[in-house]
C-alpha cells in the first residue's frame, strides 16, 4: 500500500511552492512558529531559500547572523537557524566534490593572493550561487556556440535540470519565461561571482552588461581570437580593475594590438599600477611584428604590479 504523506510535509510542500512562485503571502512564513521555521529551512530549495532570505523583515537574521528569540520555557534559542549551514548543506549536496572545482589560483599555483575573499571563504550562499552562475554560463556558452544561433545572450534558456536544481519546475511558474533566461540568473545571482572562466563567445558587450553588479576577483579568458571578443573582454576587465587579483588566459590568439589594449584596461582610472596578483598564458600565441620584442603592454605591465607571478606559455609569432 502506497503510503500516505503526513500532514506537516503536505503543508511545508505547499509552503515552499508560495515562496517560490507567488509573491503575496511570504511575510506570513514569519509568523508560523519557530519550530516549523526551523524545519522549514532544511526543506527548502535554493531559490526558496534566497527569496525568504532577501524577504526576510528588517532586524532579523541575515546570512549566519541570528537573533535571539525566548521560548516558551524561557530559554534563549537561535531564531529561524543557520543560513549559513543550510547554504552549505546545499553546496554539498549538488556538487559532492566540494570547493575543488571551484578553486582560486592560488590554490593552484600554491601561491597566496593577498587580499583575495576566496581561499578562506566560508559565505556558502556567495559559493552556491557563483557556482551555479558558472554551469548556467557554460551551458549559454555551447548554445551560443551552435551555428544556428542568432539571438541575444542573455535570451538564453536555462536547461531544465539546472533549473531543477534550484528548485523551479518550469511548467509550474507564472512567469516561467523569464527566471528560465540566463538574464535573470545574471541579474539576481552575479552579484555573488568572484571566479569566472568566460568563453569566448560570451566575450561582448551584453555580458558585460549582464555581469554589471559582479566584483571579480579571478577571471579565465578562453579563445579570445577576434576583435569583438577582445573590445568585451577589456570592458569586463576595466569594469572590475579594482577587484581583480587574477587572470588567465587560455588558447588565445592575440595581436599586439590587442594584448596592448587588453592590459591597458586592467589600471583603474588615475591609477598607474593594477592589483593583479597572479597572471597566465597558457597554450596561445600573441602576434607581433617583430617576433624577439614583448608587446608594450605586456612589458609595462609588468613592470607597474606589486606581488604578482607569471606563468606563461605563449608563442610570439610575427
């Protein structure tokens, strides 16, 4: 005989489909006594989640702060738990290998970047969600890749069981069409992006748009070849000058001219020395007119850093 739901669960499940798709009744949750807020919060999806969080009235918890709230034997208790462990226990549950695909170069290179947020971070909902930027970007990326697209980037669809993954069942939302975008992910979820590996394609000005509210602080260049990726990439670059501690690139082909424009975008207005602790070429090639000279660029570049280590494997090819 097929068992029968509780009660409690029908109740959480209808709760949890009000917070993900509807917008009316959300400052009722916060009502609903501690113990179901408790229980509620480890039911809850991703989305469910950062919407109640965002919701959340103003003096209550945020993040992994918490107030104190008195029960009814008069014992002090964390009100509506942890976000911060549950934020984890989502991390963990989507992607079992942990952190490790999302390490920062310093990891890699066994070399510390002063100043960078990521190696000792412990903010899992910044994790998740510049995790899950990073799958819906690649995904965007093989779609824009296809030869049969003509369309704008950020009208992407977002495939199914990324959105599954957050929670969101396409058929079920009202307004399905736009929080399946990659715009919607970009608007709401790039503000938490640190680390980027960007192909090519994604290179152009809309993306740059797309990632306005994002503070990158490593960012890894793919197949930079033409002059539309290289006009994008220094505008993501100039955009973030002043948190970006490192850069790679990789199977790049780049004129002088080029590699010239993209390191002169890497200084902050006014400021004649950037912050890039760790830069990378790897398996490309740059093109100069006199194959034995390093490009302008490239040689005041590397003069004007502070603490920076250079790994390069690049070709100069005239």
């Amino acid at each position: 005989m097929e068992k029968v739901p509780a009660l409690l669960s029908l109740c959480m499940e209808t709760v949890i489909k009000e917070i993900i798709y509807g917008d009316h009744f959300l400052h009722n949750i916060f009502e609903l006594p501690l113990d179901l807020i408790d229980c509620l919060l480890m039911r809850l999806p991703p989305l469910a989640l950062q919407k109640l969080q965002e919701d959340m009235p103003s003096g209550q918890c945020r993040g992994d702060e918490s107030i104190n709230a008195f029960s009814r034997d008069g014992r002090k208790r964390k009100r509506y738990g942890d976000f911060n462990t549950v934020w984890r226990t989502l991390f963990y549950s989507r992607w079992p290998e942990g952190v490790a695909q999302i390490q920062s170069m310093e990891q890699l290179t066994m070399r510390p970047i002063k100043g960078s947020e990521t190696d000792y971070n412990d903010d899992w909902q910044q994790l998740y969600w510049e995790a899950h930027l990073q799958n819906c970007l690649d995904e965007a990326a093989e779609i824009a890749l296809l030869p049969s697209f003509d369309g704008c980037i950020g009208e992407i669809t977002i495939p199914d069981i990324l959105m599954k993954s957050i929670g969101y069942e396409v058929e079920m939302g009202y307004k399905s069409s736009e929080v399946s975008k990659l715009s919607y992910h970009c608007r709401n979820f790039g503000r938490y992006a640190r680390k980027l590996r960007l192909q090519n394609v994604l290179c152009v000005a809309e993306t740059c748009e797309l990632l306005r509210d994002s503070r990158l602080q490593s960012v890894v260049l793919r197949r930079i070849k033409s002059k539309e990726h290289v006009n994008g990439a220094c505008r993501l670059l100039n955009l973030n000058s002043h948190t970006l501690l490192s850069l790679e690139f990789v199977h790049c082909r780049l004129s002088s001219h080029a590699i010239n424009a993209i390191f002169n975008s890497l200084y902050t207005e006014g400021i004649q020395t950037h912050g890039i602790q760790y830069l990378s070429i790897k398996a490309s090639s740059i093109l100069e007119n006199n194959a034995v000279t390093i490009p302008s660029g490239v040689l005041s570049f590397l003069l004007s850093g502070r603490y920076t280590f250079y790994a390069f494997n690049a070709i100069i090819a005239s």
